[in-house]
C-alpha cells in the first residue's frame, strides 16, 4: 500500500493550492498528511485516480539512447515505493547527506581501532547503529526511537556537552591540529552531523509544520555527543587497549 505524506501534500498545495483531494484506491494518509488537509478543511474523497492536477512525467529525448515509456526518467528517483520524485528534492538530499555521515563514521571507526582506542571506536558504532535506524524509520515512515547513548537521555546528553569541564575536567576547546589525527576527524565529523541537520531542517519542516520532529531532535544531538566524544578523548577518558 502506497503512503501519501505531508511534504507531497504541501509540495502540491504550493503549486496550486486546492479545496479537496480524491484519495486513490489502495493509498493511505500517513497522520501528518490528514492533519494538513484537515487543518485546511481540504475535502478527502477515496476514488481509482488521484487529482492533485500532477501531469505524467514524460522523458526529454536527448538525442541518445531512448528509452521506453516505462523507464524512469535518470533525474527522478523513489521516494516511496512507486512514488517519483527529482532526486533534487529535500527528503533525497537529507539521505544522502544521511549516507554520507554515516561513510564517515566508519572511516573514523577505522581510524580509533587502529589508535588503540577500542571504547571510542564502540561508542561510534553505537552512533552508526541509530544513524542506520534513523535512515530506515525515514525510507518506512516508522516512529524513530528517542537518542539514547549509555543510558544518557537526550536532555543528559546536551548536558554532558555544554558543562564539559564538571563532567570531563576540562574547558571548552577549539580543535587544533596538535590534538592529533583522532580528534580532528571527530571535529570533520561534528561539522558534518550538523550540515546533515540543516538538511534535514530542510526536509521537514516548512511554514511552522514539522514532519518528523524525532528525527530533528535526535540529529541535534548528534553534534553535541561527537563534542563529548572529543573532550572524552582529550581528557584521557579513553585508554589505549
């Protein structure tokens, strides 16, 4: 069964606003999207077709190899299942920036197993691991599990970062290239997490509407745990072995 969320109904609404929508057969509304239209008193009505006026995509020749009518188009992806979309659009964009983090977290998993320091490399894999639930609950439209790290909650997390010198011994710091190798890719990677939220901020939210404020929540952490990854580190947290 095909889903229809609320950033493809707010896609449409803003190309051409309209007062109802006919629900194609075998489709559902995820829970967002039925709040949009209800919050619009948009009229649902279940029916064969939609008619969000959407006009069938159709190839541009290219002077190259043509392809058939059934083929999709090599600028358009899935967004769900049969759903196409521009692979410009946010939602692809966030996975891919999504992928991408999650190639650098295993570089530096590679990187702090080969230094020694084994309790480091664990923690990042435990960060690849929720990255990976997160990329999945996103693809399904599945609720994403609260960011929990040790046992901390989102809240400790935010904590542990802000107030490094109580709980790690030292004070903020700016990274520099004498910290070492280590510590300068866990900064690449801090600076990553947070474009990978910008992007997502992108995706989800739009004219004071939030689609998925889990996933925002949890990649706001993110930074703030990589930060306490560093100062772990520089505070000899961490121990070779």
């Amino acid at each position: 069964m095909r889903v229809i969320t609320e950033i493809e109904l707010r896609d449409e609404y803003k190309k051409a606003p309209f007062t109802s929508f006919k629900l194609p057969e075998g489709c559902r509304l995820t829970p967002s999207a039925a709040q949009f239209l209800s919050e619009r008193k948009i009229e649902v009505t279940t029916g064969q077709q939609a008619s969000m006026n959407k006009k069938p995509v159709k190839e541009k020749s290219t002077g190259g190899n043509k392809g058939n009518g059934n083929e999709k188009p090599e600028y358009m992806t899935h967004l769900r299942e049969t759903e196409l979309i521009s692979k410009a659009h946010p939602v692809i964009r966030f996975r891919g920036k999504l992928d991408t983090f999650e190639a650098l977290l295993l570089s530096a998993i590679i990187e702090a197993e080969g230094a020694g320091y084994q309790e480091l490399a664990r923690d990042l894999q435990d960060l690849l691991d929720y990255s990976r639930q997160m990329m999945r609950a996103e693809v399904k439209e599945e609720p994403l599990a609260q960011i929990k790290f040790r046992g901390w909650s989102p809240q400790e997390i935010r904590e542990r970062s802000h107030y490094v010198k109580k709980y790690y011994d030292i004070n903020h710091f700016t990274p520099q290239a004498g910290h070492g190798r280590l510590v300068v890719q866990l900064n690449y990677l801090r600076t990553q997490a947070r474009e990978l939220e910008l992007t997502a901020i992108d995706a989800f939210y739009s004219d004071a509407q939030v689609e998925r404020e889990d996933i925002l929540q949890a990649l706001n952490r993110f930074s703030s745990l990589i930060y306490i990854f560093m100062a772990q580190l520089l505070s000899g947290h961490y121990k070779i072995g």
